[in-house]
C-alpha cells in the first residue's frame, strides 16, 4: 500500500500556512452538529478536547483515572521546548527543527517537524495565558535552560513540575467547557474496542472500570491521545497504568503501527533495586544543565565517590563529546552509561549506575541555587535513596521513559483508518529515532491546541454529520469482541499472576530489546516472547468478575496487549538493519562505536500492518525525503 503523507508542497517555512488556508472549513453554526470523541486527558487530549469545544463541537472525553488531570503528563518534570530565544543565544524556528530532525537521527518527517517548531512560540503564549507558573529571569521575561542536543537555552519551565502545571491549565479550558456543556467526561473508562463503519472511525465501546459495563458511544471522528507503550518493558519512568491497548485495538482494527522498535531509554533515572519494583523514577535531564557525569577511572574502584580523587574520575561524556559534553542527547547517554558498566566501571550496590555530581555547581553558584533550580528533584532522591545528593553525587541509570513509534498518521494527524486521528506520545510522527527532552510535552501540546483545531475540521468539511448511533450492528459486533475477550481471561484460572509474567516480559525486552540490540539476542527474544504469551494464556491468574471493578482484570487486559506488542517491537527492531537513534543494533556502528545509518536502504518509516493472531505483520514504508536538510553523520563531538 502507498502510504501518502499529505505533507503539502511549496517551501518549508510556508506549507502549514498554506495547508491551513486549502483545508475546508465547517461553518460555526454547524460545528455542534459534528460528534468527536477524544480518548485521553493528558496534555494531548486535555489540550485538544478544550479546543474542539471552544470552537463548538460536541465532544466526549475519556480516561481511564478517576480525573482527567491525574493523566501520566502530570509526571513530566523538565520542561517544554519554544524558539522564543529570549536568552538572545542564536535560537530560532529553524534551530529548533534542525535540531529535532537531527536529534532524531533524520528518521522524521521534515514537513511535521518544521511545523512543530513552528507553533513552539504559540504554546508558551497559551500557557501563559492561562497562569502556567513558568519561571522567570530577575527581569521578569520567562527564564530558560538546556535541555540535551541543543547549545541554546530554549526550555521553559516550572521548577521540576512543568508538565503538573501545563496539564492544569489544560484541565483549567477543559473544566470550563465540561461546565458549559460543550464536553461530556467519562472518567474511570477503558476504551476496549475502536468501532469502524464503512472502514471510517465511528465510535468506540468502553468498559466502565467502576461497574465492568460496556458503554458504546458513537462519533463522526475519534481522536486516540493515550499515550506512549513504555511499560512493556514493566520497570519504566511512566506511570503504572500507561498501556498501548488503545492503539493496539486500533492496529488490530486496520491502522497501521509505525515504528514501534524506537523507543526512548532515560538515561538519569534513580537505578532498579530489587525484583520486587514495580515502577522506576526519572531524574530531569534539567540535572545535566549542572549536574557533571562521571564514574572511576579503574574497572572495580568501590572507593565512596567523595573518596575518588579528580585524577581518578572519567567524565566520559565531558570526554567523547566536548562540545556537548554532559548535555549530549539521550540515546548518546545512555549506551554510554551501558558502556562504562559493562566495562566494569559501574558503581553502587549493583554496579549498574553512574554519578552525576554537583559539587563543582554548588561551589560555583551556592546551594540555595542549586537548591532553587531542582530541590524538589532533590528531595525526591533523597526520600527514595536516603543519601543527600547535596553532598554525595547522585547515582543514576538509564530507563525505558518514551516511545518515539506509535500509530502511523499522515500530516494532518490522520490514521490510515479514516476519520481516526491520533495524537502525542501515541502517534510516532515527529521525533524520529530519538527524541530531544522537553519536546513530548510540545508536541503532546502542539498537536492539541495547533494542529488537530485545523485538521480535524479539514476532514469534518468533507463529511455529513453521521446518521448512525450507537445501536448500530458494529456496536454490537464489537461490545462482543471485547466481551468474548475479557470471559476468556477471566477463564484461564492459572497460577501466576499478571504482575509475575509482565516481570518476565521486562526482563526479556530489556535484555535483548533495549538501547543495544543485535540480531542473535532479538532472534531469541522473539522465541521467548511467544513462550511467554502461550504461557501466558494457559496459567495467568485473573481473579474475580467481570461486572465488577476488578484492577486483576484490567492489568490482564493491558499484559496480554503487551505480550502480542513485544513481538511486534522485535519484529520491527529485527527488519530495520541500521542504527540510528535510540535504536542501535550492534552489527551497525562506525568506528568510534557511534550509530551507523543506512541511508540507502532504511530512510524511510516502517509501517506495520496487523496480519491475525500469532501471525506475522505486514510491511508497509513511507520514504522519507529530505529537501531541505542534508543527511550527515550525526556528532556531538
Ligand atoms: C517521569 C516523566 C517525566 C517527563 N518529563 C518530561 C519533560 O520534562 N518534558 C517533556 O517534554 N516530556 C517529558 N516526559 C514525557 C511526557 O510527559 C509524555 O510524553 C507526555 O506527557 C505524554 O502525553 P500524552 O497526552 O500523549 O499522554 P498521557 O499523558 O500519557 O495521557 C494518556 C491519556 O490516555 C488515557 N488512556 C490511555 N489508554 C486509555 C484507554 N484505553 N481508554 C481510555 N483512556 C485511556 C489515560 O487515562 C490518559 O488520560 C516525561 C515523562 C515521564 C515518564
């Protein structure tokens, strides 16, 4: 199948310009007429569901928490990228896409990613409106830092808790328009089941996780904004209930998953500690603006860190990429972290950890600013590890954090399902193969406030305002699958529970599908995931019922999800023969060891397309062109 784009045409700077000038536009009176489901409150949803209402649509709204602003966004912590250039530092809107498409390892669309950067600036405007509390300079213009692959300081933020005061303010419109009616909310919902009708969106069937009813509820489009998959491998920074499920019913239903082996390992996160984690914790990469990482010169030194005089330190970033030195991009970060553990110069408890050190900061700025910049990081460090990072460097370690692939969508944010539009961490499009920090929390917006207000209009232009509802026979026919699916889960009776197998599962992509691959330990990562699947299906333990708030019930569902998309994510990982990004497959390295493209054979975005049950998927590519930008070696040296 072609996959089209629909990237307009015409120079760079002016095609979402024009684009918005050519779309359709529904005349306001009839906005109310046109039904919109959008499913998920974080920043992407919660951002988009207010727009659409504001312009008159009627929306309904879903989440799985108990409210739209306990969504994952409320974790991220660093900040939100904008080509202000306040700071005067050289910064602009083709900066900011030059770095992304390169920080992304020029496996992004130039068109979505130059139109990203582009509504940067209207982000930090609109959140200012609304009260975001960003930081300010002692002039009083809103204060900036670095984050990594950038040399300017283009980061806005609020302390350690940007993305908590962000998604208020989109819950902020967001109430306003529940109040007026204009949006319907239905919190504590699952959506189990994307409804199609004539191959278009059309609605989708929901699971009431307080009474274990389903809810069919239909739409003229809908609108996926759940989230990124990063908690297939189970230890992740993301919140315990981010799931793919939704994307993965859309996948199952015809839409075609696009790069799903990208996916984003942290590298400053608090280390594992034991098997019975069930969650990891992120350390901002805001840290790296001051914090210096370093680990013993000598293989096996168990000196305590403030011991290791300077001559016996390696800062190997500072070393290998001077002109990034500890603000070198996170892929780059991580193998490096992987690196220097596995050559035995790890350090902590379980020698999988590196320092990142303060002292130099504090004794050059004062603690107070230190203290100012990243208490609460501090603090968070403190209470979790119990050792004062004020005086003893941080330990950190790399960690599943974000997922760059996710539903393949055309410019306009469109699936290749009609009328299914997907956005933020859950569609793949704009960050390649490697994201740049503090730019989810722009794109989750951009596409919220900016992008789908238009798009979606576009379409709906087009479009009668549907005459089916909800007791049409596709409501039936999926109320069934999604039925029949959760009566055999709850059928299997087994002996392990869901926590117990999805461990297994982490352990396995984590060894043989994390920032290092190679085709040996993919190969068999494949077999064993479908070992566990089986197992999975014949020994899981699901207690309880099914008309019933049953939390079992629901990690089992989102398991067995996970199970089948681990294999997709190899399978995706196994076909792409080239590093780039966070993707590094171990045959494909220059030299100095750094990720190796194949501009020839890969420059282009894997599509997959669901193939049935235990079957192999379907291979589908969109070239990637590059008209404006030259593809290089990417260096941070
Ligand atoms: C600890 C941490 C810190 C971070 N810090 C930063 C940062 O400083 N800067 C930055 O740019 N990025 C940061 N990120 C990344 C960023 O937070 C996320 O990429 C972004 O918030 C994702 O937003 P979203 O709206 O796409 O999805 P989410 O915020 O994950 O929201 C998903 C929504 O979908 C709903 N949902 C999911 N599945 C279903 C379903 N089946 N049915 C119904 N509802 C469903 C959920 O209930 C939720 O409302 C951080 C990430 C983490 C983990």
């Amino acid at each position: 199948m072609q996959l089209d784009s629909k990237a307009p045409g015409g120079p760079l700077a002016e095609k979402w310009d024009r684009h918005r000038f050519e779309m359709k536009l529904v005349n306001p009176a009839n906005k109310r007429k046109y039904n919109i489901i959008v499913v998920g409150t974080g920043l992407a949803g919660g951002s988009a569901s207010a727009t659409l209402a504001e312009l008159g649509y009627s929306i309904k709204t879903f989440c799985i928490q108990d409210s739209p602003r306990r969504a994952h966004s409320i974790a991220a912590q660093g900040g939100i990228n904008a080509a202000k250039n306040y700071p005067n530092d050289g910064d602009s809107i083709w900066r900011l896409f030059y770095d992304t498409i390169k920080g992304g390892d020029f496996r992004s669309r130039e068109a979505n990613t130059y139109r990203l950067a582009q509504v940067s600036d209207n982000i930090i405007d609109q959140c200012v409106a609304q009260g975001v509390p960003f930081a300010r300079d002692y002039g009083g213009l809103l204060a900036n830092r670095s984050f990594g692959g950038a040399q300017v300081s283009r980061t806005f933020y609020c302390r350690g808790q940007t993305g908590q005061q962000l998604l208020l303010g989109a819950y902020s419109s967001l109430s306003r328009q529940i109040a007026e009616g204009k949006v319907k909310m239905f919190p504590r919902r699952e959506m189990v089941e994307l409804v199609l009708i004539n191959g278009k969106a059309k609605g989708i069937v929901a699971r009431n996780l307080i009474t274990g009813e389903f809810e069919s509820h239909d739409a003229d489009a809908v609108v996926l904004a759940t989230g990124g998959y990063g908690n297939v491998y189970y230890l992740s920074t993301n919140a315990t209930s981010c799931n793919v499920g939704a994307a993965f019913r859309a996948y199952k239903k015809g839409a075609f998953f696009a790069n799903p082996c990208y996916t984003q390992i942290h590298p400053t996160c608090i280390p594992h500690s034991g098997e019975y984690q069930s969650k990891l914790t992120l350390m901002s990469e805001s840290l790296r603006n001051d914090g210096r990482v370093w680990v013993p010169k000598n293989a096996g030194d168990k000196r305590r860190p403030n011991d290791i005089p300077e001559s016996g330190r390696d800062y190997y970033l500072e070393r290998k990429y001077p002109s990034f030195g500890n603000l070198a991009p996170r892929d780059i970060a991580s193998r490096n972290a992987k690196e220097m553990c596995d050559e035995g110069r790890g350090v902590g408890p379980t020698g999988y950890a590196v320092y990142l050190d303060f002292k130099e900061a504090i004794e050059r700025d004062g603690i107070e600013i230190v203290r100012k910049k990243y208490g609460n990081l501090f603090d968070m460090y403190e209470n979790i590890i119990d050792d004062n990072p004020y005086e003893t460097p941080m330990m950190i370690y790399p960690a599943s954090h974000y997922t760059m692939g996710g539903l393949w969508v055309d410019y306009n944010l469109m699936s290749n399902i009609e009328g299914l539009f997907v956005l933020g961490e859950a569609n793949f499009s704009d960050h390649g193969a490697n994201r740049l920090g503090a730019s989810a929390l722009m794109q989750g917006l951009a596409d919220g406030y900016f992008i789908i207000p238009y798009t979606i209009g576009g379409y709906l232009a087009g479009t009668e305002p549907s005459e089916y509802n909800a007791d049409h026979t596709a409501f039936n026919d999926a109320t069934r699958e999604a039925d029949e699916r959760i009566k055999k889960l709850l059928a299997i009776k087994g002996k392990r529970t869901v926590d117990n197998i999805h461990r297994d599962l982490g352990h396995i992509m984590w060894e043989y599908c994390r920032m290092a691959r190679n085709e040996e330990g993919l190969t068999k990562a494949l077999k064993l995931t479908r070992d566990l699947r089986e197992e999975f299906w014949q020994n899981a333990l699901v207690p309880g019922a099914d008309r019933d708030y049953n939390l079992s019930l629901q990690k089992a569902g989102r398991v067995a999800d996970c199970l089948e998309f681990a294999e997709l994510m190899i399978t995706d990982a196994l076909a792409r023969e080239e590093s780039c990004g966070g993707h590094f497959r171990e045959e494909y390295k220059t030299e100095e060891g750094e990720a190796k493209r194949d501009d020839e054979n890969f420059c282009h975005i894997a599509a997959w397309e669901y193939g049935g049950y235990g079957k192999a998927p379907i291979f589908h590519k969109e070239p990637l062109a590059f008209e404006n930008v030259e593809l290089s070696q990417r260096s941070y040296k």
